[in-house]
C-alpha cells in the first residue's frame, strides 16, 4: 500500500490479492490531512484493515473530515 499526501490531495493506492493495482483518488481540497490511521482486527476468523482518513480545517484548526475505507493488501 502507498500514500501520497499533500496539502489539497489524498491518493491511497492498494492492491488486492490477485495482485492487480487499484488506485482510489479522493481530492480533499481547502483540508490538510491531518492522521492516518491503520487498524487492524480479526473478525470470524478473518483478518480485516481499516484505513482511516482524518484532515482538518486550516483556519478553525478543528477535525473535520472523517473517512474509514476497508482495503486490502497484496502478497
């Protein structure tokens, strides 16, 4: 998995498990990113990831955006 991040743009781009690339694209414009969080859990005896997107708002200095996007990770 690859993060690009800067100031008006999030890319997240995953693989999957039969090793074909997909890219997700999301343009946060007027937001910093500001956490990006993993998590990972087991649930019936299955793995499962969390990426969770968090920016926030320049001039409140408040969080903002939430964004939780399942993935999955190439071998």
């Amino acid at each position: 998995m690859k993060i690009i991040s800067n100031k008006k743009k999030l890319e997240v781009l995953t693989r999957n498990k039969s090793s074909h690339n997909i890219s997700i694209k999301m343009c946060i414009h007027h937001f910093y990113i500001h956490q990006v969080r993993l998590i990972n859990y087991i649930k019936n005896n299955e793995q499962k990831n969390i990426l969770m997107l968090k920016s926030q708002n320049e001039q409140d200095n408040k969080i903002h955006l939430s964004y939780t996007m399942p993935f999955t990770t190439g071998k």
